[in-house]
C-alpha cells in the first residue's frame, strides 16, 4: 500500500492510500478519484517528502489524519472500481472460508505440513504462520500450500 498527498484543480489537498503507484494513474485516468471537498475528478499528486524508516526505534507516532473543515460532513475517500470492490469480497470470503473449515495450527504450520505431505498424519486442512525460509523449504521439497489472503481494517 502507499499513500498520496493529492490535490485538485481548485487546491484542495487531501491524502489517500493506494495498491500500489499504477493504481493511483489507473484510477485517476479513468476519473475514479475525485477530492472529497469539491468533488473534481482533475486529481494529481501533490508533492511529499518521502518516508525513510530509520534503525533507531523510536516512540509511538502521534499522527493525526489531515483535518477535514469544519463546514464540511464529507471525510477523505477513494473510490475503487465494482471489479475491484468485487475481487476484494472474494479475497474476504476465502479468508472467511479457511479460518471456518480448517485448523489453526499456528507456528507449527511447517511441520505439520511436512508430516501431512510424508504420509505421517492424516490430509487435513490447515492454517498457521511460516516464516519466508520455511516457505521456501516447503516450496523445494514440493510441499503445495498457498499465502492466506490478508485485507486492510474494513474501516479504511
């Protein structure tokens, strides 16, 4: 994901998060992001000083989202196409139907992938966390498994 500081062709400036940087020029061409004060679809990127994550931990950050005037009842938005509202349903309904039909065997998921695909324990379906080594592990020695689908907050 990233995020833009947009502005219209009446100078309101606003933020909005993206899949990626051809996202924002897809969406943008086909007139889909449009300023949340004005309504203007002539929307480009405004200019931003860049986030550089740094070695040192810090404290927690106190940003605040941009403020949206007083006068106004309308909050920063993008709009995504019905093709991507749908694809993202889909991606929420298969996240919905792991976690219902199969077992959660967190931290354990290598092994007892392995032990499944040895012949150790009985075929089930299974979810759990595997580092990238031990995806790659699997990988190579033809173990079939698939990332679990993960959504952004359904509030954002």
């Amino acid at each position: 994901m990233i995020r833009y500081a947009l502005s219209c062709d009446k100078g309101h400036g606003f933020d909005s998060w993206f899949a990626d940087s051809g996202a924002f020029d897809k969406q943008a061409k086909r007139g889909l992001v449009t300023c949340p004060h004005c309504g203007s679809a002539k929307v480009e990127k405004a200019i931003m000083a860049p986030r550089v994550s740094g070695t040192r931990k810090r404290g927690p950050r106190n940003e605040t989202p941009p403020a949206v005037p007083a006068t106004s009842d309308k909050a920063p938005v993008a709009m995504i196409s019905p093709q991507e509202q749908e694809f993202r349903a889909k991606l929420k309904e298969l996240r919905e139907h792991i976690v219902k039909n199969a077992d959660d065997v967190g931290q354990k998921f290598p092994e007892e992938a392995r032990r499944m695909h040895y012949g150790e324990t009985e075929h089930r379906s299974i979810y759990g966390v595997a580092s990238p080594e031990d995806a790659k592990e699997l990988a190579e020695e033809g173990i079939e498994f698939m990332p679990v689908p993960i959504l952004p907050d359904e509030r954002n």
